[in-house]
C-alpha cells in the first residue's frame, strides 16, 4: 500500500484499484454469476424487490475467478496494512440488480463499534476490521447508480437518530455520492463507513456487483455456518487461500503452528 493510497484511504474511508480483474475474468465472474443467481422477494430492508435483485452466495464453490481474488495480490497488499496481516474471508456473494431496483439503504457511518467496526489512524498505521471489496465486473458512471457512499463518514464519532439519518443519508442528498469506477476495479471500503446502493438506472444490463468481505483472522463477524466454503471447494484452493478460513485465534497454536498461518481444512491441511 503505497503513501498516497494510505492518504486516500484514511481520507475517504474508500481506496479505488484498477486493473485487478481482466476482462475474461470480468466475463467469466457474470457468466457463472448468472448460472448461479436466484431472485429475492425481498430486498435486505425488506423491500418488495419485484424481480429486480437477485442473489447468487458463496462464489467460491464456482471456482475461478473466485479462488484466485481470496488472496488477490493487489487487495491484501492493502487488506493486510488496514486490517492485520493476517486475514479471514468472511463471505463472498453477488447481487444482480436491475433498472429501477429499490435501493440498498445506507449502513454504517460510526466508527464507535468496536472489533468489527472500529477506524483510527495513528503514527502512519490505519486501523480498521470488517472490510469489503466490491469488484465492478461492468464500467460504472455515475449517472448508473449503484455503490454510494459518504466520504470520510468512516471516522464519524458520533451517532445519528433514525430521523436524523433519514434526512442526512438520503440518496441525492448532498452528502451521499455514487462511486464511478471502471470494469475490473476494486473499490475496498471499511464497513464503518456510510455505505450502501442507489437505484441501478442502466436499461441495457442489470448490474452484476461481486462483494467479498474480509476481517483480521482472529475476529468474525458474519455467523459462518452457511458462508463456511464446502470441502469441495476448499480442496479447489490453495494452502494460502484456505488460511482465510481458519478457526478464529492468534495465539498459543499447537506444538509446531503457534501463529495461525497453516491450513487447518482441506486435503493438505497440516
Ligand atoms: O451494493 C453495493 O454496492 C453495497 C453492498 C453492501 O453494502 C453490502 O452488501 O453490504
């Protein structure tokens, strides 16, 4: 993570990189995307979708090119420095939303939440826990909709009311901005930050969104039962990759594995 991107980061509470995923990986992610996706009834406030989102889970069980972005080179360069250099890999998942769908109410916003939802910067070190990355398998405008966020709401210290929220996150209000980015970028985000989607305005495709989340190895947020990736698809992954699944724990590992950097499922686990 270089100088400018820790400014940009710890400015914005987002970082955008470009050219992570090719254009074949890009097409290969919407095709086994569009294989995999089912609609939803409701949207996750609990809006009528009226066919308009559809959800596709646990991407990794499709294999590439979901194996190989656990441990994308260009995003644990960044992921290690803000999180821990250690990593978990806490779900990875697709919506598909079309013209008109309802929007993804704006979440997060504070960052007095603790282990998972903690920021701070301190002696040139950036502090943070649940992450996500949202790849754009498609190029994004702004006038498309789509990820939004309130800039620098990642170190906001205090909390809103509801009412107060209604009126401050309101999309085309004047603090909330769609995120542009081109195909094959990731846009990785702290979960303190105020984030979430606008309505997707594009007539010609729906927009395929691609999200994986991360956290530091000894913390979980998200209740792992049906995230857990299968055995199939951890024998698929690399020793490295499966150590994004690893129990919970830093220290005091077994005789011979006393940090939490060898592989515990799989065939080759250790
Ligand atoms: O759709 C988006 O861009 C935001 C997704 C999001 O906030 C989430 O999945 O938690």
């Amino acid at each position: 993570m270089n100088n400018s991107q820790k400014y940009l980061f710890d400015l914005q509470g987002f970082l955008v990189i470009e050219d992570v995923l090719t254009d074949a990986q890009c097409d290969q992610a919407i095709d086994k995307i569009k294989q995999r996706m089912k609609p939803m009834e409701k949207t996750p406030n609990g809006y009528d979708s009226n066919g308009t989102w559809h959800h596709a889970p646990n991407l990794w069980e499709a294999g590439e090119p979901f194996l190989s972005l656990i441990d994308h080179p260009k995003v644990t360069d960044v992921l290690s420095e803000i999180i821990s250099p250690t990593l978990r890999c806490e779900s990875s998942y697709s919506f598909v939303r079309y013209k008109d769908c309802p929007v993804f109410e704006m979440h997060g916003g504070s960052r007095g939440g603790r282990v998972n939802f903690r920021y701070d910067a301190r002696n040139g070190q950036i502090y943070t826990g649940l992450t996500v990355i949202s790849y754009n398998l498609q190029d994004v405008a702004p006038e498309d909709g789509g990820f939004s966020a309130i800039p620098g709401s990642h170190k906001a210290d205090f909390q809103l009311s509801e009412a107060e929220r209604k009126e401050l996150f309101a999309f085309g209000g004047p603090l909330v901005r769609t995120i542009p980015a081109p195909r094959g970028a990731a846009v990785i985000f702290t979960e303190t930050l105020a984030h979430g989607a606008a309505s997707w305005q594009r007539e010609d495709e729906p927009r395929y969104g691609l999200f994986y989340k991360y956290n530091d190895r000894a913390a979980v947020y998200h209740e792992q039962g049906n995230r857990r990736p299968s055995n199939e698809a951890l024998a698929m992954m690399t020793d490295a990759q499966r150590c994004y699944f690893n129990t919970a724990w830093q220290a005091f590992g077994p005789d011979g594995r006393n940090t939490n950097d060898v592989p515990e499922f799989g065939p080759d686990a250790g």
